[in-house]
C-alpha cells in the first residue's frame, strides 16, 4: 500500500505533461515552490467513486486481473476531506466541496456553515453557456449529485432536492428516485410534468428500459432508473457506462461552449457501509468500466478533462495477509466514513493543476480555474483561491 502512494506521487510531481491542443495557456502557481503552464480544457468530466479510498481502488484492481484503467492517469494527487464541523466528512459536505468551494457541516446541500446559498460551479458552467449533465448510481437527489444543483440545509430534504433539480436547468440526467417527483409527500405536484413543460423529454425504467431510449438531441433529457434507490450492480444494474457515455454525445451537441458533466459511482460507499467486499469491488470495477469510456471520448475529442476522485473513504477497508491476485482477505475497521487522505486523479488540458496535496475545496478552484469561469466578473486572477483552496 505505502508503495502504491509512493509511486502515485511521484508521478504526480514528474509525469504529467500538458495535452496538446490550444496554444492558449495560463500560469498557475498550485504549491508556493510550483509555477504549471497548462492549455485550458473546452470541457470537464468530475467522475466521483463515493466512498472510494485507496484500497477500494487496489482491490478493484486486484479482482481485475490486475488492471485498470485508473493506470492511465499520470497527474495524481491526494485531497483533505474534512468537514468544517468534523474530521470525517459525510457526502454532503464532501460534495459541497467539490462543487462550490467552501468547507460546511455534515449534512449540507450547497449551503454555508450558515446556512446561506453558496453558487455552485455546475451554475456557473451554466450561466456561462455550456451544458450540464449528472449520471449517478444512485437517486438524482441523493446527497452528492444535489450538492451540484441544489440549496438545502439538511440532505434528507429530497423532495425540496427534486424541485431545486426542476430549477436548475440541467441538460441530462440519468439516476433513481422518480417516486420524489411524481408521488410526493409534501404536496401534489408531479415534477415529471413540469420538466416536460420545461421542454424535457423524461423518461423511466418502467416504461422502457434505458438501453431502448432513443435520445431527441433537440430537447433537454432525464431519465430515472428507479423508483427510490438503484439496485447494486452485482443485482443487475446496467445503465451506468452506457449512460455515462451517452451523456457525453448529448452534452457534446447541447452546446457549442462546451459541458460540465459529473459521473457518481454512488454504491462504492454502500458496500463500505455493509463491510461488504464483493459489493465495494464490483462496483469499483464498474465504475472503472465508466472511465474506460470517458477515456475513450477524452483522447478523441482532445478538449476535454477528466477528474476521478472520491468524497471520503468508506468502512477503513483493508486487504489482509493472506490475499491473493483475484481472491483478497479484506477488513474493515468500521461501518462508517473515515478520515483517510483520498486519491484524485487528472487527465487531458489542465490536468497539471492536479498534483500535490491540497484541501478538498480547491478542486472546486483549480476546475473554476481551469476553465476561466468569472474571471471577468471577478477582476482578478484567482491564483490565491486556486494555491489555497478557497
């Protein structure tokens, strides 16, 4: 394991090269000592494993023939994920990070430790006219994909959730939930009608299986896939590389300004959460087969950045002696989130900002960076917010 972190950080520090592309480039100084010239990306793909710790990653590897696509990367580094009112972060506070640049308390959806609205990155990608797309494993409006989207001081308020999603003007998403759209609690609004109002074409597993949609690209898209929470991969779920995919070729024609696009593998933590080996792994595996595809539309399309990281380490899994290539003996030390340093990974134009270690916040910064959002509004460079973390 030591090995694994030593080897990713030194290649953090000497192998990344920039994507050529645009001769366009910026200086950005990430650590005090480190000055990086990079060509600025048209587009972000945020592809977050929940959950997923360094040994999640191993053990994936391991259980796949000692292979992944992970491998690929050569910018890595490693982020701080604690929250503002705790070492261990929950999925909230983490994704809130990444979205909006700001530590909060457990629980928070895209607001401050006091409660006020904090903009997302998501919004401004949005208002700068690019496209935006979310595909998760799990419900739309669970904590992390809301936390791009939506403004709520507690995440268990799903059907407030759903109706931030309504608001946001996101162009795809794919993920569970349908039932805190169209059979609410609170009220008798149908949120699925409202979205066809808005000029969406909704769609759902109980009409027609995911593989069997035929996208209209003239019209935003969503598409829910379960009712509450998405089954486990190992239980037949099978619309997540496809949709990941997808989503990219919709996002790509959507707008000529480019796209940010966040990809959840969201059940990575659920088999944290249930000490659940063959759950954590097959859904690393999957997720990999995710990046794989992204991969794939990043090297073709050449404008393109590809950020893999996780929110925060679920179960303190381990492999324990005894293991083997594709059969380990794993523990965990608890049922719950750890505090554990955690793994990011970069790929294409502007994946240099990337390396070193640095607060989970500042990939909110180094991606606003990257691709000059509010540079004009703001009238100044942001170097400090990007070297700091906000």
């Amino acid at each position: 394991m030591n090995k694994l972190l030593v080897i990713a950080l030194f290649f953090s520090v000497w192998s990344c090269t920039p994507k050529q592309g645009s001769s366009d480039k910026k200086q950005v100084p990430i650590l005090p000592s480190d000055t990086v010239s990079f060509t600025a990306p048209k587009n972000i793909i945020l592809m977050i494993g929940d959950g997923m710790g360094l040994t999640q990653i191993t053990a994936g590897m391991y259980i796949n023939g000692n292979k992944l696509n992970l491998e690929e990367f050569k910018c890595i580094g490693l982020h701080k994920s604690y929250a503002s009112d705790d070492l261990v972060t929950d999925s909230a506070a983490g994704a809130t990070a990444f979205a909006s640049g700001i530590k909060t308390y457990n629980g928070a959806v895209g607001v401050d430790d006091n409660g006020n609205h904090v903009p997302t990155i998501m919004e401004e990608a949005k208002a700068d006219g690019m496209s935006t797309g979310l595909v998760v494993t799990s419900s739309i409006v669970h904590a992390t994909p809301a936390c791009f989207y939506a403004h709520e001081k507690i995440r268990s308020f799903k059907e407030q959730i759903a109706e931030d999603l309504l608001e946001s003007g996101v162009d795809f998403f794919v993920g569970g939930g349908k039932k805190y759209f169209d059979r609410r609690m609170a009220d008798e609004r149908n949120l699925i009608n409202e979205f066809w109002k808005k000029g969406y074409y909704i769609g759902d597993f109980f009409e027609k299986d995911y593989a069997d949609i035929t996208m209209n690209f003239k019209k935003k898209f969503g598409y829910f896939t379960s009712d509450d929470e998405p089954i486990p991969y190992m239980q037949g779920r099978d619309y997540f590389v496809e949709a990941s995919k997808d989503a990219t070729t919709f996002l790509s024609r959507h707008s000529k300004a480019g796209f940010f696009l966040v990809i959840e593998s969201s059940q990575i933590d659920w088999g944290g959460h249930a000490n659940n080996s063959d759950y954590i792994v097959t859904e690393m595996i999957e997720f990999d087969e995710a990046i794989g595809e992204i991969m794939d539309f990043a090297k073709k399309d050449g404008e393109t950045l590809v950020i893999v990281t996780a929110d925060h380490e679920t179960g303190g899994y381990a492999i324990n002696p005894g293991s083997k290539m594709d059969s380990i003996v794993p523990a965990f030390t608890t049922d719950k989130h750890t505090a554990a340093l955690i793994p990011v990974f970069a790929w294409g134009p502007g994946a240099e900002l990337f390396r070193g270690i640095y607060e989970n916040t500042a990939i909110y910064y180094k991606m606003k960076k990257a691709l000059g959002l509010g540079e004009k509004e703001a009238g100044h460079s942001g170097i400090d917010e990007v070297q700091n973390g906000g």
